[in-house]
C-alpha cells in the first residue's frame, strides 16, 4: 500500500544526516541498515552500503533512483538455478560443448606449433 501523499516520502532523518555538508567524491561507502528509507535528491551520487542480511552490498546512487528505497537495490535472496531433470541435461550439454571448443582449440594450437 502506497503512503499518504499528505505525509511525504520517508527518508530516515539519520541518513540525511551522516551526508549533510559532505561531498560525494569525498565521502566512502556509508554503510546503513535502512533498508526502507526511500531515496531523496540529496543522496544522488552517494555511494551507500545497504546491508541484505549477510553483507552491505554498495549502490550507488543516480537520478534514475530518486523516489524508489534503498532495499530495492541490495537483494536478500540469491537465484541459483531451477533443479529437475531438463535442467541437468541442458548443463550437461553444455559442458560437452565447452569441453569439444577446448579440444578443438588445443587441437589448433599444436597444429602450429608443427
């Protein structure tokens, strides 16, 4: 559910006060836990480090971002793969073909070495 017009945006005051007064350049990666602060003018150019509940994972911050949150940009959850049985063969095919390119290459280069 979306917040009330009337109330603004929430950007954690906290936030707005460790990049008070200070340059982007100059500033190194601001680590925060503020995973529901929505992003503001202000941050833009900032480098935050947004921590995901494992690591602080850097974003930076451009103008395309200004009005999402910070959470939207450091992911909680990994994608591996999808698991069955088409999934194994496909990898398996794969690793053929890698294994047929790297013959056919060692193949080449002794070829010129003769």
């Amino acid at each position: 559910m979306a917040r009330s017009l009337k109330k603004g945006p929430f950007v954690e005051p906290k936030l707005l006060k460790k990049i008070a007064g200070k340059r982007p350049i100059e500033t190194g990666v601001i680590k925060t836990w503020y995973r529901r602060s929505q992003i503001s003018p202000e941050m833009v150019g900032f480098t935050f480090g947004v921590y995901n509940g494992k690591k602080h994972v850097e974003v930076l911050v451009s103008e395309e971002m200004v009005g999402h949150r910070l959470g939207e940009f450091s992911p909680t959850k990994i994608f591996l793969r999808h698991g069955g049985r088409m999934q194994k063969e496909l990898e398996m095919k794969k690793k053929e073909g890698e294994l047929a390119a790297a013959q056919a290459a060692k193949a080449t280069t002794e070829e010129k070495k003769k």
